[in-house]
C-alpha cells in the first residue's frame, strides 16, 4: 500500500478512537442537564456513565479475538455502525432507563472500535520505525479525544443541549465506515484464537454484578438480599474464571499471566489510576456545577489545565521511561494524584479558582504520567509472545477503573458521605500507586516475569 493509502488507514483508525474516547468523557458535562432534563436521581447518573464503560470492559477480548477470526475491517466497520446508531438513540431517548440502554449499544460497538483499530495499524504498517510513529500518533489522539471531552461537551450543552453530544458521533462514525470501506484492506489473524463463550459469560458475571452492587447499595441497603447476592455472583464467577482459565488450552483471561507480580502490579495500578480518573471527573462535573453553578461550558473551560498538563506529562514520561525505566514515573504519578485529589478534600462552595487549577493542573501530570510506564511495566511482566494478552487485560483493568471510580463516589454522593471523603478516597487510589509503583518494579517483581519468560521458552521447545 502507499504512503497515502496508509495515511488515510491511519487517519480513520483516529476518527475512530476519537468518538470512542470522546464519549468516555464528553457525557460527564452533561450530567446535571441530563438529571434536569430527566428527572434522574444520582444512581441514574452513574449508569449513564458506567453502562458505557463497563460493557466495553467486559467486549474487548471478545472483540479482538472476533475481528481476527472473522475480519478486522468488517469488524471495525460493524462496531462503527453500532456505534452510530446508539449514539444516534442517545439523542432521541425519552427515559433515563432508555438512555441508559442506548449507551449500552453505543459501547457494543465502541468494544469493537480500540482494539480492532490499534490491529488495523499493526498490520497496515509492516516497518518497526513507521509503526512506531503511527502508534505514537494513534495514542497521541487517543489521549488528546478523552481530554477534550469535558471542554467539547461544555460547549455542545450550553449552545445546543445535552442531546448534542450524543448526535455529534454519527456523521463522524458515517464518515469512518465509508473511508474504511475504500482504503482499509481487509486482515485476519493467521490463527485465530478459539471462542471461549464460558469466560465471556463469567466476565460479564464478575464486572456487571460488582459494579451494580456498588451504585445500588446505598438505595436498597448494604445488607439487602440483592446486593450481598450481586457480590456472591461476583465472587463465583472469578473462582469460575481461575477454573476454566487453567483448564481450556486458550482461554479469553488467561489467569497464569498473574503469576508475574511485575504485570499483576500494572494490572491493579491501572485499575486504581483509572478509578482516580473516573470518580474525579464525576465529582468535578457535579461539584462546578451544581455546588459552585458553573454553566456546561464553564466547568469544561476549568478543566483545561488538566487536560494540558496531562499531554505535556505524557510526552514527558515516555522520555522517562526510556532513559530510567517505569518506577519514577509511576511513583511521580501516584503522588501528584494524590496531591491532586487531595487539595480538593477541602473544597466547598467559596474556594478559590486558583486553588482549584492547581488541583488540576496536579491531577492531570499525574494521569499524564502513569499512562506510558502502566503500559511499559505490563509489557515487560510478561515473554514477548503474550504481548498481545498484557494489553488487553491491561485495557480492561483501565475501562473497569473508571467504571468504579463512577460506582464508588457516586455512592457516596447518594449515600449523603462528606463530598471529602469521596476526594481522600481517590487519594488514597493515588497512595497505592505509589506504593504498587515500588513492589511491582523491584527486584522480585522482574525476577518474577524473567522466569515466567523461562518458562514460556521450555515450553515452546
């Protein structure tokens, strides 16, 4: 293919990532014209969030292993089609329980988007150095659609309503099946990886249940029958996964890959930064909004700082960890989020924007930091060969964090806690990275992967 056939591949791979990313962040704004609008209580708003970040943590090694058995491009141009129209939905949806399941179907396809796009440019470009500028470039857009998300979304609400945001999707996702279609060569997997539908089924059992438990528990009660069964089916289905996993040749989670505490400490690292990043902008939204009585697009405006400082640091940290390696920049991360999410503890009606910018400013160099060397440590937890099973587990663990970050502080926001106690809860997400940071890059933790790696070889021999 030439030059400018490849660029155009890679150009609709980012339209792609960009309405994905976009959505994963863009509907936060709107949440108070969304619970106006609706008459939606705080547990409503939390699944407007998390029904579309929770069924893309459960499809995405589903979807991967469906694109590579079945076409990556027909793959990618179903999941852009689904996405179109649950989007399209969103904006006519006359309930919240509607709305709610729209956004499931929008996620449907957004599963199909990420992980069939980043194979589409795999495979599209065959020399290391120009598939190493075109990945950087389709993560660089990746990062920047789920910044500009509450800036996009502010601006969408205040000139055209909440619906907006949700119809701006469709002539972008049009325009991505039709440049697909024309310039994306079809790609299969030389060997597809088998279907596993019980691990499918036992992920969706484990995610769906813990998260709904967690938003239902403060309306029917800790103690309720529903909730400790949600956990209990929770509970079962991760011993169920441990089972199958060990015994099928080619499970969809395969649980040996834990054996490794350096890719076992990425794992939960990216699960706790993305629980800080999600709760945060949940509470952000809802306090510019609704505790200071910001407009839409205000609130998007203040969290500029944050997403700037979060490209610049991004940029910065892969420049660290290619010159001294994942812990530095994981222990930098854990601790500005924490500083960041911290300051804010003490906020209220009469803070001061300053303070509030330096918070941001904070938060968003340590998100902008932990993303390369989460990646980085996962990688190297792992042989070469299962590069493939870190990153996708790792996506996973990343949209499960924001799905509990949502959960979590929702709960306590309906449940009538202190709004601190929400922020000292992200904080201490950010204290664990720190520490997490430390134990997964020692000694014993790259000990640890080497001999998995050993492992790995005699095996293959």
């Amino acid at each position: 293919m030439e030059t400018r056939g490849r660029a155009v591949v890679l150009a609709t791979c980012c339209l792609s990532v960009v309405v994905a990313g976009l959505d994963t962040t863009i509907a936060n704004v709107a949440l108070p014209s969304i619970r106006q609008s609706l008459n939606a209580p705080v547990s409503g708003l939390q699944w407007v969030v998390d029904a579309y970040v929770l069924v893309i943590a459960c499809l995405l090694l589903f979807a991967g292993s469906l694109a590579d058995r079945f076409g990556r491009r027909r793959v990618f141009q179903t999941g852009l089609g689904l996405f179109s129209l649950g989007s399209l939905l969103c904006g006519f949806a006359p309930s919240l329980g509607a709305l709610i399941g729209f956004r499931a179907l929008q996620a449907v396809g957004g599963a199909m988007l990420n992980p069939v796009a980043m194979s589409i440019v795999a495979t599209t470009f065959t020399d290391p150095k120009e598939r190493a500028r075109a990945v950087g470039t389709w993560g660089a857009v990746a990062g920047l659609g789920g910044a500009c998300g509450p800036v996009l979304g502010g601006l969408l609400v205040s000139g055209l309503g909440w619906r907006s945001i949700f119809w701006v999707n469709v002539p972008i996702g049009l325009l991505a099946i039709g440049l697909a279609q024309r310039f994306v060569p079809e790609s299969r997997a030389a060997r597809a990886r088998r279907f596993d539908p019980l691990g499918q089924l036992l992920v969706v059992t484990f995610l769906g249940p813990v998260t709904a438990a967690v938003i239902e528990g403060p309306r029917h009660g800790w103690t309720s029958p529903l909730i400790i069964g949600l956990f209990l089916l929770a509970a079962v289905s991760v011993g169920g996964l441990v089972v199958t996993g060990s015994r099928r040749a080619e499970p969809l989670v395969d649980v040996g890959v834990f054996r490794s505490r350096a890719f076992s400490g990425a794992a939960v690292i990216a699960l706790l930064v993305l629980t800080a990043v999600g709760g945060f902008l949940f509470l952000t939204t809802l306090y510019l909004q609704e505790v200071r009585g910001y407009s839409a697009l205000h609130a998007g405006l203040l969290t500029i700082p944050m997403a700037a400082a979060g490209a610049v640091c991004a940029t910065v940290s892969g420049r660290v960890v290619a010159a001294r390696g994942a812990r530095l920049p994981l222990v930098l991360a854990g601790l500005l989020l924490a500083a960041g999410a911290g300051l804010l503890a003490g906020s209220g009606p009469s803070t001061g924007a300053g303070c509030l910018v330096l918070a941001y400013l904070l938060f968003g160099a340590g998100f902008g930091l932990a993303g390369t060397p989460m990646t980085t440590a996962a990688l190297a937890g792992l042989p070469r060969d299962q590069a493939g099973v870190a990153g996708a587990i790792a996506s996973t663990c990343r949209q499960t964090g924001g799905a509990i970050g949502v959960a979590v502080c929702g709960s306590l926001v309906a449940a009538g806690a202190s709004p601190a106690t929400a922020w000292t809860v992200l904080a201490g997400c950010g204290a664990a990275t720190v520490l997490l940071g430390l134990l997964s890059t020692g000694r014993r933790a790259r000990y640890s992967g080497a001999r998995l790696s050993e492992q790995a070889m005699d095996v293959s021999r």
